[in-house]
C-alpha cells in the first residue's frame, strides 16, 4: 500500500509539473463562471475529476459530493466529525476524522474506506509522535501527508507508515513560526508553502523544511494579505484565498504579486465573482479552473481563466469595500447603556451609547497589531457597565487587556476617540504559570480564552471559558486566576445571571455555574435546533422569570427558552428572524446581548449591521457605526422568501 | 459530557484581590519630593542633561494604583518634530516618599484618534538614583497626544497616562 500511494503521489506531482509545464503563462484565473449555492457550514470545496463535480465538507457534520451544475443532484460520501479533506488524482480523498484521531482514505463515490490509511487505528501514529491537534487542512505531500493543526500552530508531514518526517512550525511570528495557520500547498519540487493566517503572511520551505521565504503581512494593498485562509499551488502559481481581504491572490513562486480577483460585494449575497469571506480556494491541476468556498455566503464560486491572460485579469473593476458602513465581527459585550462590538478588519473595538433607541457609536480604541494596546485577534470581549471597564481576550498576542472608559454618563452624548484607555494587560503566560500554581497535576497550556462573564452579585469574580485547557478559571480584579471552575468543551458564550454564570456550549447545553457547582439547565442531546449557536443572552422580566436567546447563524433565526421553568424547554418559547436584509430580518445573526430597558441587540454580520428587538422579538431600531433609524427603512419591492431588497440590485 | 464539578465556593468567596507582587517598593529607596528634586548625575554618561527647575512634573496614579508617576520633558516646549528626552519617577503612592522599584518600563506616547504612535522608539536609561530617562522621544505632527508610562513585571502591565496638546 505504501509503495502504491507513493506511486500514486509521484504520477499525482508529476502531473502538477508537467500541468506546469503545459500551461500557457500568460494565463490567468478569475474570470467567473458560476456560483453555486451550498449547505450552511461548507468551508471547504475540492474539484473532482469530473469538474462539475465536488467534494464539500461540512465540519463536524458531513462530506459531500455536488453536483456544481444542479446542487439537486448531492450525495452525502460520509457523516461524521470530519474537519478537513483533500481529493487525490486517484479518485481518492482523504479526511481528518476528528473523532478517531485519525485520517481516512476513501474511494469516490460510496464514501467506503479503500485503504489502510487509518493512522491511529490499522497504522497508528509511532511511539513519539505527538497526537493530530485541530486538524483544519491536509494536502498529499512525497513522504505521506502533509497536516496541518492549528492551534498547535504546526504543520507536519506524516508517513503513510505512522512516522513524523517532518515539523514546522511552534507558535509566534518570527520566521518559520506560525499563529493559527490554515492551510498548506506543496510545489512541484516538494517545497511546502504554508498560510500563516494570524500573521498574515504566507511562508514558504524548502522540502527539508529549511525557511526559504516569506511575504504579504496585514494589509489590503495588492501584495499584502488580511487573515489568509487558503492556499493551492497550480502551473507554478500560487493562490492565496484572504478571508478579510474578500479576495483571492495569485503569487509568482518567488511571492512576487501577479493580479487579484474577487473583492468584497458591494450588496452582501451578490456573487457573480464578488468573493466575501473565502474560506478555501481549489485549483484544478490544469490550472483551468479554480473553486472558491464562501461558507458565510453558503455558496461556491467557480472561475475559469481570463481569454486575455493576466493584463485582462489585472484591468478588472475591483469593488471597493469602502462602501460598507461596518464589519461587526462575531460577538459583542452588552451591559446597561453599554455595548462593545470588535471590528475584524480594522482591528479596532466599536463602543456604542445605547441609552437612546438605538446605537450611538462615542469611541473607537486600538488598533490591529502586537503591541501591549494593540489587539490580534479577539476571542472574547466582556463590558462591566458600573466601572464602564472592557475586557478584552487577545488569542493571537495571549493576553488579557482591561480598557477603561472615561465617560460622562449624564454628561453631553458625543464622539471621543480619548475615551477608552487601557489599564492593564496580563501576558497569558502568566496565567499559565499561576494555573500551575494552582493545580499542580494538570499541564497547562497557554490559555485561550473565548467567553467571558460575571454573575451580577456583589464582588463577583470574572469568569473566563479556556477553550485551550478545556476549563472556566475564575479570574480575580487583576485579572489573574483564583479557581479553576469547571471543565468546558465547546463554549459559544457565557452570561451574566443574578448570582450565577451561565454557560452556552456550541451543541446548546446550557449549564448554570454557581457556588454549590454545576448544574445542567438544558441539554444540548437531540437538540431540536441541530445547528452551531452563534450568540447567547439572558432575559428577566420583571417576574424574574428568565429567558435564555441563542442566535442561529445557519437559519437566520433567534430562538428564547425558558429557562427558569420547572423543565426547561428543548423546544424555543420564542422565535423570530428569517433570511434578508430587511428590518426584523438577517444574514448569519450571531452575537446576542442585553441594554438597558431589557432590549436585545444582535450582531447581524452579514448585513453589516446591529439590530435592536424587545423581548418578544419586536423590531426597534437598526444601526452600523455611522447611523442608525428607528423607523423602519422603506422598500419599494421585496423579494417575498428572503426579504431581500430589490432596489439593491439596481 | 463529562465535567469536573469543582466546588466553586471559593471562586466566588475570593474578593477577586490579590497583593501586588512582581513590583517592589525599594525599602531605602526614598526618594526627594518634587519642590526640591535634584537628579543625580550619571555616573557612566557624563554630562546628564538636567531638566530646567521651571519645568513642571505632570504626576498621576497608575491605572490600578499601584504605583504613582510622575514625568517631565527636559526641554520645553516640547518640540514638533524633533527629539527630546524626559524623565520619569515612580513612587510607591502619592506621598512620592518612596520609589517604586521594578525592572523595566516602556515610555511610550500616540494618537489614538490618528491611529498610531510615535514612528521611534525611544531609548529607556535607569539613573543611579532610580528614575529613569526615556531618550529620543518625537512627536512627528501636532494635535492631541497621549503619553504613556507602563510597568511591565512578571507578564503583567499597568498603565499611566496623561494628554498633552502639541502645538504646530
């Protein structure tokens, strides 16, 4: 078997060079084709050999093959905690399955497995060998399988036999380190490319894993790179799929910029070769064709070359994103007449006075950066409203920061860009070492914190959900660790309650953390919503009877339960939403929170918007960063199943 | 779901304050109060350049409190465009009888609402007698600019800061 895989490889990159070889070099990919609409939580599309045929995946959920042509015509090839897959030249694909630990080869199409390349269980991994971590890419390389885990901030090259051949990687930003990388290629010459995605950069290495070189680095000129999420390496050319960049770019081998195409749709769901948030990007060997997945959009781009090569390719019209009023990222902190929402693309936190009907938006503070007041990427952002203090969780600088705003509450409402200043910041490392301090039998990673709250009682201690360590740690006022609270698998959110926090885990368990323990207010088994959450709040009324809303980014919707009630509800007490950008309507809701006069706000992020509901889901108000109404915005013609507004075809 | 069900009495029990640690106060390390300041020379760099007695501190307390500052320009007005050092104290509070010890600071200074800061770093120097000398700060354009002090112990950072307004 081995010896045939290897067979198999050497015809596979042969193929790629010769495809090289072939190919004319004035050509360029780009011009588009098709779209296709796909299952919510499709990140990744891999041509078949029939290219109207793919293969999507599904993390967590499935793998499946599509017709591109009639998206009708789907096969589901294999169900389970699959996280990453790649198709080989053989009519083979291979997956990470995340359940077993382990990676799958499988014919096309009945989905049954044809080899024997189960490295854990047939050939497990050799004594040594560390186990997969967060398996997100795998790409067929000379000496077996080329991994890549991120965040374990690594990529290596796996035997077909179980053995390790190869390591690059460890986390930082210095040459040959990585920060969350997403995907890796490799060359015609066994050179392994790999995107560095939160250093936003790609890096390239020699087969023996020598650092060669690398380029790009945050920006949005041609050249730089925001959040690179994809990479392929076809007839020479590499193609960098940026998923803040909303754009794909094609580099020399050398990482010298050729031409870029996509952009961001000036009217979000516009396709037609617009790109907004590509996740993966597929290059037929040819270099004829290419497949880019947009799971925000739940759809797939397929684009053929431009007739008039790269000058044709590089005089496109590319759509400023200029245009879009705010890119809320996915969750926001609420608390009285405070709300605080991260903006990805600038890298900047957005403060917002909800004390009116709707937003008004009194500070911006830092930047995107590594310094001690800059922020990488956040995870989780928490607002005291008394002390008017932000808390802010930095997973890519592994910090937490405490900003502090210096605002009148009665005073005159305006814009002032001194109004936040940060207080402390705490390296994570730190925290690390005082865990260490605190339970000395477990080993400790470097926390990665992604919810935050703080149960409204009196000297509450801050309560932090450790996705690294799998724990909640009870934080104390400088932010260093006093308690190890519970273990967590898969937060989403945590709430602040009366006396207690309230944990939401992606499969919408929601448990109740309090003095005497841990209690299970709602099981996430056979959940009736059976998609991931995106946002959690609280509601009590004035009974005190309280409702729990999560938002559902796959189906547009906000759904309530009850969850004081003497068996709490697997089916929603409330429910309002539906696709569209009309008021009331949304495109992938995700963060929840509630201001004062128990209104809700939500984070629709694909309407570049937040949106203002009451309790029972009436509509109240919407705004972005530099405007906000109350009356509902006027339409001369809606699309009846989406809400969508016509007029913005125009 | 299996889960640990810690007892979370003491989480929530804990006032969520711990004593400082990282940062020492210096038991011999009083320091003069500001009417009658004097810097020590340094003993290594020759002539130090000592800030006129006309130029005034501007003092506050840390973020936290933890610690006070105090810092003044060695020239004023301090220039557009061109470089210029200043000093900086740190004292255990407000009484400025003490010094506040710790191993490194950052001085730094930017312009939130332009969204950068100074395009130098400035050289930090620790005097003989505890106060520090941040070297080659510049303050390229005119408006609003913030100054910042922060102490950085054992992976920690307060802040200190103040606003100044640079005239073109």
């Amino acid at each position: 078997m081995n010896t045939l895989m290897r067979v198999i490889l050497l015809v596979t990159l042969t193929g790629f060079a010769r495809s090289a070889a072939a190919r004319p070099a004035e050509d360029a990919l780009g011009a588009f084709t098709s779209q296709t609409n796909v299952l919510p939580g499709t990140t990744r599309a891999c041509f078949l050999e029939d290219r109207d045929v793919a293969l999507l995946l599904r993390p967590g959920r499935d793998i499946r093959m599509i017709s591109l042509s009639d998206p009708g015509d789907s096969v589901v090839v294999a169900e389970g905690d699959f996280t990453a897959i790649t198709a080989l030249e053989d009519g083979t694909w291979l997956a990470f399955d995340a359940e077993s630990g382990s990676i799958v080869q499988r014919d096309l199409p009945s989905g049954s497995v044809s080899g024997s390349l189960d490295l854990r269980r047939s050939e497990p991994l050799k004594e040594g060998v560390d186990p997969f971590v967060d398996v997100v890419a795998l790409e067929p390389h000379p000496d077996g399988i080329l991994v890549v885990e991120r965040s374990a901030h690594r990529v290596r090259v796996i035997g077909w036999d179980g053995t390790e051949h190869l390591r690059l990687g460890g986390k930082g930003s210095a040459e040959g380190a990585f920060s969350f990388p997403a995907d890796a290629a490799v060359d015609a010459t066994g050179g392994i490319c790999v995107v560095d995605r939160d250093n936003h950069r790609v890096q390239r290495f020699a087969p023996d894993g020598a650092f060669v070189q690398s380029w790009g680095g945050r920006g949005a000129f041609p050249g730089l790179l925001s959040a690179p999420s994809s990479i392929d390496i076809e007839g020479g050319l590499i193609y960098v799929a940026e998923e803040l960049n909303h754009r794909v770019s094609v580099f020399e081998p050398t990482g010298r910029f050729l031409y870029q195409w996509g952009m961001h749709p000036l009217v979000p769901r516009k396709g037609e070769g617009a790109i907004h948030y590509p996740m993966s990007i597929d290059v037929a060997p040819d270099g004829s064709e290419a497949l880019v997945a947009e799971p925000f959009e739940r759809r797939v781009q397929r684009f053929s070359v431009f007739p008039g090569g790269v000058e044709e390719a590089r005089s496109q019209p590319m759509p400023s994103k200029q245009s879009i009023l705010s890119h809320f990222g996915p969750f926001l902190a609420a608390d009285d007449d405070l709300l605080a929402m991260w903006e990805p693309e600038s890298g900047a936190i957005t403060v917002f006075d909800m004390s009116d009907e709707t937003g008004i938006n009194i500070t911006v503070f830092s930047n995107h950066g590594s310094g001690w007041d800059d922020m990488g990427r956040l995870g989780a952002v928490h607002i005291d409203g008394a002390p008017q203090e932000c808390i802010v969780s930095d997973v890519v600088n592994d910090r937490l920061m405490r900003w502090r705003l210096r605002r009148d509450r009665d005073g005159v409402r305006k814009y002032d860009p001194f109004m936040a200043r940060l207080a402390t910041a705490v390296d994570l490392d730190r925290t690390r070492r005082r865990l260490e301090t605190l339970e000395p039998d477990r080993d400790w990673a470097v926390p990665r914190i992604e919810a935050l709250a703080r149960a409204r009682s009196e000297g509450a201690p801050l309560l932090a959900a450790d996705v690294a360590n799998g724990v909640v740690i009870a934080l104390d006022d400088r932010l260093d660790p006093i308690a190890v609270a519970t273990d967590c698998t898969d937060p989403v959110a945590m709430i602040g309650d009366t006396d207690r926090v309230l944990l939401v885990e992606a499969d919408g368990a929601i448990l109740a953390i309090e003095e005497a323990g841990v209690r299970t207010l709602r099981s996430g088994s056979d959940d009736p919503i059976a998609e991931p959450i995106g946002g959690a709040t609280l509601v009590r009324d004035a009974t005190g009877s309280g409702t729990v809303f999560l938002s559902l980014p796959e189906s547009d919707r906000i759904v309530g339960f009850d969850i004081d009630g003497p068996e709490p509800g697997e089916q929603p007490d409330a429910e309002w939403g539906g696709v569209g950008d009309a008021d009331g309507r949304f495109h992938a809701p995700s963060g929840l929170g509630v201001i004062r006069g128990n209104r809700i706000v939500v984070v629709d992020q694909g309407n570049h918007r937040a949106q203002i509901f009451t309790p029972e889901g009436g509509w109240l108000s919407t705004f972005s960063l530099s405007s906000g109404y109350t009356t509902p915005r006027r339409r001369a013609a809606e699309d009846p199943e989406t809400g969508r507004d016509l007029d913005d075809d125009q | 779901m299996k889960r640990n069900r810690h007892h979370l009495l003491t989480a929530f029990l804990v006032p969520g304050f711990m004593l400082l640690d990282g940062c020492d106060r210096s038991p011999d390390a009083g320091a003069p109060r500001v009417a009658d300041a004097e810097l020590e020379k340094d003993p290594v760099g020759g002539e130090e350049p000592e800030a006129p007695a006309a130029i005034e501190w501007r003092a506050a307390s840390s973020a936290d409190g933890s610690h006070y500052v105090r810092w003044r320009p060695l020239v004023e007005p301090i220039p557009m465009a061109d470089p210029f050092d200043v000093e900086v104290e740190l004292f255990t509070d407000d009484s400025m009888a003490e010094r506040f010890d710790c191993e490194s600071i950052i001085v730094d200074a930017g312009m939130p609402h332009h969204g950068h800061g100074m395009n130098v770093r400035p050289e930090l120097e620790r005097r003989a007698d505890g106060s520090w000398i941040a070297r080659g700060m510049l303050m390229h354009m005119p408006g609003r600019w913030q100054v910042y002090v922060d102490v950085v112990e054992d992976g920690r950072l307060e802040r200190t800061q103040w606003s100044l307004w640079l005239s073109g």
